[in-house]
C-alpha cells in the first residue's frame, strides 16, 4: 500500500479521491488526448492568477534538481559520474512527465513515463508497495526505458496523504555493465541475456536506505563493484534532497496548489515548444538515412546464427505539420538481429530526444512537455522496437547517436533555410569508449570503462565558419572530456602517452568541421591479465551519417591502432620518444621505429584483446562535418591550417587545390597563381567524370536489378524492405 514517511508528513487539507498508480496514468492519458492540452490543462490560472508565486514555485523544484547533481555527486560517485557529467536528476509527476531536469544528459527526461507506466499496468502501489521515500532501481530498456544497462535509474516515490505526487529520479552511466563483455557497452552480444546486470523496476530499498542485498548485487554481478555501489548511493542522495524539498514546498505552497502548478507548467512548456517549432521549421518531410556496420563473422563458434557481418539501415522521415507538430517515422529502419546494437522505444527515445530538447526547448521551462509535440514511430520488428523482450540492447546508443544527427540535422537544413546562420551546423556526434577487465597482480579484479571520449567531441561546421574541436556534445550541454589522471588511477595498466587533436581528421570543406582528437595509452604492469575492447557510436567501415553539408566532405569515423608485442620499452630505455596519436604509431611502424608482433588497424569494433607489459593502443574519435565544396576554401585559411598542423601539405594541395611555397625568411606563404590554376584543372578533372543524373540512374538501377551486392547489404535490404512503406519507395524510385 501506499504511504507517507512519518518524519516527512505534511498537513494539508486533501479532501480528493486518492487514484490508484494505474488510475492516475490513465487520467492523464484520457485528459490528454480527449483535450489535446497536457492533462486537460486549456488555461493557465494559477500562473495567470500570481505570476510571481507561480514562478517562484517553480523556480523552488527546479533548484532542487541543480542542487540534487551539484551536491551528490561531489559526496560518492565514480569518475563517470562526477568528472564527466554523465548523469542527471529530474522529478515527475505522479505519472513520470518530467517538470524540472538538472544538468546532465536530459534526454533522460522521457524514460520515467515508460517505467513508471510499468509499474502502474502491474499495480506496483499493491505489490511490492509505493511508500515515501522507498527506493527503485531499473536498467531494462524494455520496461523502464534505459537506452542500454550501462544507464542506471533510481527512483524515489514522493507520497502526501496516501497518495504519490511525484517521483525523484535519478541517471547515470555506470563503470561497469557485468556482460561477458567487459565494459559499459558489451559490444558482442548474442541475446539480452548477454547485456549483463538488466533488472525491471524493483524495489531495492525503503526509508532512503537502499536493501544490504542490493549493494551485494552489485560487488556480485558486476566487474567495477564498488564503483557502481558509489554511483548508486551518489544517485539515492541525490534523490533524498529532492524528496526533501518537495515535501517542504508542499507544505509551503500546499497540496491543491501543487498539483494543478504541475500540470500547469507541462502545459506552458508545450505551448512554448509548438511556437518554437512553427518559428524555427519549414513544414514538410525531412528525409535521411544513416548506417552502421556490425561485424561478428569469425567473432565465435557458439552461436552461429550471430555468426555474420551486418550493416545497419537507419532510416529517417521527420515530418513537421503547420501547427508545429513533429513525427519521426523510421520505418525502413532494419530490423532487429542478434546482436548487440537493437534497442527499445524507450531507450531510442533518448535518443531521438536530444536534438528536440537541444533544438525546441531552449526558451521554455524544460519539461516532458517536448514528448507531446515531437512523437516518434518505431514500427514492431524494427531494430528499435523488437517484438520480443529478449533482443540484445547493450549497445543501441552506438548507432542511436546517428539516427539523432539525422533528427538534429534535418532541423539544422530548417535553420538554414530561414537564415539562422549562427544556429545552423553539420551535427555529428561519433563518440568513442575503452572498457575492458583484468585481474591486478594480487588476483584482484576489476571493470572499467574510459569516458573521455564519450565526454565531448568536436563540432560540425557552419556555412560561414570552422567547427571546434571538442566542443560539444548531443547528450549533454556540458562537455567535458576529464582529466587524464582520473582515468589513470581507474584503469592503473593504462598510460597516457598522447592526448591531443589529429591532424587532418575532420570534414574537410569551405569550412572544415571541427579536429577529431587522439588518445595514445602504454600499458605497463597489467598484473595477472588486461583485456581491453571498444564501445562506440561508428566505425571507419561507413561514415557517420554521411553528411557533409552543400558538398563538403562527412566526418571520418572513429578507428583504433593496436600494437602488441612491441620493443616500447626499448625506446625508452634509449630515450626516443614514443608516438602521441594514432597517425603516429603507424607512422613510426612504417619507418621501422615502432616494432610489433600484432599491428591491427581496427575500422569496426575491435573485439577484446589481451594485452602486455610494453603494447600500445590509440583510439581516434571525435571528428565533424564540413560545410561547402573544399576548393572554394580561403587559401589563407588552410594555409593557417598547416602552419598550425591541422592540415598537411599534401591535403592542402590534393584535397583544397592551394599551393604553398617558402618565402625568404623560410616561412610559409600562399602561391595565388599557381592555387588559381590548380582549382581550375582540380574543377576541370571534376567535369570530365561528371555524368547526368539520369545515366547515374541507369547504371545503378541494372545493380540493384541484379542484387549484385555483398551479403552485408543484400541482407539490409531484404531487412529494410519487410516494412511495407519501404519497399514501395524503393520500388517506385528504382522503376522494379
């Protein structure tokens, strides 16, 4: 049953009836769509009524989240959790609507709906109970909406007078999902019962304390047990004080005035948003298609129905209405497999959520309110809805994080269109994770997970400047890729020996997207054993989302350089210094510096490999798209480019057409002659390939005629054109 803390009670005069958990949602869903105003909400009296009083109540819950993040997690939690910024605190409603978010990844916001909507179908305010102050915790992305079981979800139930007012709610990204896999994305994945820890929503503690058997869980199951046992407690402390404060705002406001404020402020942000929308959007359908290469041929011998290569369709059509109603249909979208890269509505809705709140909600209070305005539709059977429960999610964000560069994009070409400049941007968003276990020389084992590349990456370009390296990130507005030593300590056997930007590793265009950076780690004393493997949003095996704005170039994806077996050790005992990013470890092996027995040059998921004492690996992440055809670049730009490193001489020539000769003094200057002729023959050269759309057509209509295509992509296709809408597009533009 439900009920109040006693130390925590409230007097008021509460004279309504008392809905059940399952009531309440329901209310709320027939108010909504039989009004079309959020909870049946068509005026905004109380905010009509006392401004002043209005927005100081909200003003109240919202800090309550800010302090909630700022405070908890400097009292415990993991390096993720604190240095990164990968976390968040929210409070719903009674229903799971998001009023007030924190900083942090606030895409989160819409996961509540989907788990407290599970609790209230299966009568949870009877069994297990719904008390104030209880704790729950869920991972799944079938029923409480995680993207994948490396997001963790605390909730606490806020109860006044026998019935739930609203939930504390709490995220972050824990150090360690417990699958065979090591790491925070189990990158090979047969089924979800290779995801690792996954839990529904449960009850695992009472009274703000969480259960002793859950904290035992957690060391059990999981290889960063302690880690995660911080995260959790940073997560419940956070949610205590906003139990707390509620309880002290519904004491000072009342509950009558608490819970019409609430539905109230959903209700402005949703009007606010549609005006955003109508302002911002050009009505019509916005079309886009990104893909994702899986490959797990030769991965294993268990499971041979996993044993295949695959290429992930993701396909996109945003539709925005004159009212300033938005929908993503993304039917054509592959269809589920059995691999590590499905996901669930829910979880796929983080996703899709970040570029409408980043893009819709800036002015307003930020609240759920963006779920009634932007709706999604993933078709049953489709790689994001599987019509089972079963289907492996560990690693839905790697390729989520493209399909929400096609939603951010398809409003960026809208900003475009209406002259926002300043606001329009090529948004890529190809982040990079190093995760692993291992065993200290004690016998000690540990899991980790290294975030710094997840923490930020370098923005696209704009049609009238240069994106910036490691400047931003779809998921959070705070990007920050953490200190180097915090991750040193957290993964000992790891070095850093380079951290820096990688020449020539961006969009390249009239403006060049912002640098992708490096990292290079030495391992040294990895005690009994050291297995590192990658999770990742993309691959070198396809771009990202093949965009590079009005003809400049995609940004190249994300690859890794392992080096085992290598004389290191050597060359620092002779003092030569060692390779500080990836372009430099192959570059050093291909002058005979560097030796390796194993040199591997990874452009798809590098599985796990065991590592040694002396062995090198480099990751490269992080680049951007371009806007603009590259020639038309100003030769002065990219001769800056060069004399900062960013770009080689050998592209500045072969890629942007712009000569460069020493002057007297030794530096570097712009021959204009000699780049005025290079771009003419470089747009000469272009022409003489140059073909017709229509002949382009017929050459490639005879292929697709014959399915003349690797397994990889005859597979998308059956896969894609099982959706009815599909298969009708493609045949109507091929003439089949």
């Amino acid at each position: 049953m439900i009920k109040t803390l006693a130390n925590n009670k409230v007097s008021v005069n509460y004279q309504e009836k008392v809905y059940s958990l399952k009531e309440q949602v329901a209310r709320r869903d027939k108010l909504t769509e039989e009004t079309g105003h959020y909870y049946g909400v068509s005026e905004l009296r109380l905010k009509k009524d006392d401004p002043v009083k209005y927005e100081r109540f909200y003003s109240r819950l919202h800090a309550s989240v800010l302090a909630a993040r700022e405070v908890a997690r400097y009292v415990t939690a993991s390096p993720g959790a604190r240095e990164m910024g990968e976390s968040l605190w929210t409070l719903t409603t009674p229903e799971g609507d998001t009023l007030v978010i924190s900083l942090g990844f606030f895409s989160h916001l819409n996961s509540s709906k989907v788990a407290i909507r599970f609790m209230a179908e299966n009568n949870y305010d009877l069994n297990p109970g719904i008390n104030d102050g209880d704790v729950f915790v869920t991972d799944d992305g079938k029923t409480g909406g995680a993207p994948h079981p490396g997001d963790t979800y605390t909730y606490v139930p806020i109860v006044v007078e026998n019935e739930i007012v609203g939930w504390a709610m709490a995220v972050n990204h824990i150090m360690e999902a417990g699958a065979p896999v090591a790491g925070s994305w189990p990158g090979f994945a047969v089924d979800t019962f290779m995801d690792g820890l996954v839990v529904p929503p449960m009850k695992t503690g009472e009274n703000l304390r969480q259960y002793t058997w859950w904290e035992h869980v957690w060391k059990q199951r999981t290889r960063a047990g302690t880690l995660n046992n911080l995260d959790d407690k940073m997560r419940l402390a956070g949610c205590a004080m906003i139990l707390k404060a509620v309880h002290e705002i519904i004491e000072e406001f009342g509950v009558d005035y608490y819970k019409q404020a609430i539905r109230e402020i959903i209700e402005e942000s949703r009007l606010e948003i549609l005006q955003n929308i109508k302002t911002i959007m050009v009505p019509g359908r916005y079309t886009s298609t990104a893909f994702r290469a899986v490959k797990y041929k030769g991965l294993q011998k268990l499971w041979a129905h996993a044993d295949k290569d695959s290429l992930i369709h993701i396909r996109q059509r945003f539709e925005v209405d004159e009212s300033g109603g938005i929908i993503a249909d993304f039917e054509g979208t592959s269809r589920w497999g059995y691999h590590a890269f499905n996901g669930y509505p829910g979880g796929a809705d983080v996703a899709f959520y970040l570029a409408m709140i980043n893009q819709f909600a800036h002015n307003t209070k930020p609240t759920g309110a963006i779920t009634y305005v932007a709706k999604s539709h993933y078709p049953e059977g489709s790689i994001y809805n599987p019509e089972n429960s079963f289907a492996s999610f560990s690693n839905i964000w790697a390729q989520s994080m493209a399909m929400n560069a096609l939603g951010f994009n398809a409003v960026n070409r809208a900003l475009f269109a209406r002259g926002y400049l300043e606001e329009a941007f090529t948004a890529d968003s190809n982040w990079e994770g190093i995760q692993g276990s291992g065993e200290l020389e004690d016998g000690t084992p540990y899991g980790f997970t290294n975030f710094e590349s997840v923490g930020g990456v370098a923005m696209g370009a704009f049609s009238y400047r240069d994106g910036l390296p490691l400047a931003w990130a779809e998921w959070t507005q705070l990007p920050n890729i953490g200190n180097a030593e915090e991750f040193e300590y957290l993964i000992p056997p790891l070095y850093y020996i380079g951290r820096k930007l990688l020449p020539n590793f961006c969009g390249h265009g009239k403006y060049r997207g912002g640098i992708g950076d490096s990292s290079v780690h030495w391992i040294k004393n990895p005690g009994q054993r050291l297995g590192i493997s990658r999770g990742g949003s993309q691959v070198a095996a396809t771009t990202f989302v093949a965009l590079g704005m009005s003809g400049a170039y995609p940004a190249p994806s994300a690859f890794h350089v392992s080096a085992r077996g290598t004389n290191s050790n050597q060359l620092v005992d002779q003092g030569v210094a060692l390779p500080r990013d990836a372009s430099e470890v192959l570059d050093y092996t291909e002058k005979g510096i560097l030796k390796s027995e194993n040199l591997d040059v990874w452009k798809f998921d590098m599985p796990e490999q065991s590592f040694q004492d002396g062995d090198m690996l480099a990751d490269a992440a992080g680049a951007a798209g371009g806007w603009g055809d590259p020639i038309e670049r100003d030769p002065h730009s990219v001769l800056e480019d060069v004399i900062y490193g960013w770009v080689d001489r050998k592209f500045s020539e072969e890629l942007y057409g712009v000569v460069l000769k020493e002057n007297v003094s030794g530096s570097l200057e712009v021959d204009d002659k000699r780049t005025q002729s290079l771009r003419k023959k470089m747009m000469e050269a272009r022409k003489q390939t140059a073909q017709p759309v229509f002949e382009w057509w017929k050459r490639e209509r005879e292929i697709v005629k014959k399915q003349d295509f690797i397994d990889p992509v005859r597979d998308m296709y059956e896969s894609s054109m099982s959706f009815e809408s599909f298969k009708n597009e493609i045949n109507n533009f091929w003439q089949l």
